[in-house]
C-alpha cells in the first residue's frame, strides 16, 4: 500500500472518529446546539465522501 492511500485512511478513520463523537454527544446538547452540531456532522460527512472518492481514485 502506498503513502497515498496510507494517510487516505488514515484521515478517513480521524474523520469517521469524529463524526462518531459529534454523534454520542448530539443527545446531550440544547436544541440549539444540535442545530450547530448538525451543521458540523453534515460537513464531516461531506469530507468523509471526499476522501472515500479520493480514495477509490488513489487503488
């Protein structure tokens, strides 16, 4: 495996690792700051897509 696809995944499971806290956290915010992590989820899906995309193209 080359350092491409190495630090493809590697951002890939830091990514996937937030996304998953954001989510554990979400049930104890106020409605406000679900609204805002919402917003912050919806954005660490759309980096994750990216690397997914980036890391299809890199095999």
């Amino acid at each position: 495996m080359n350092s491409d696809v190495s630090k493809l995944l590697h951002d890939l499971r830091s990514k996937c690792s937030s996304l998953k806290s954001a989510a554990e956290l979400f049930k104890d915010c106020s409605a406000a700051e679900r609204k805002e992590m919402l917003a912050l989820m919806n954005a660490a899906a759309g980096e994750i897509t990216k690397t997914l995309e980036a890391l299809t193209k890199a095999l």
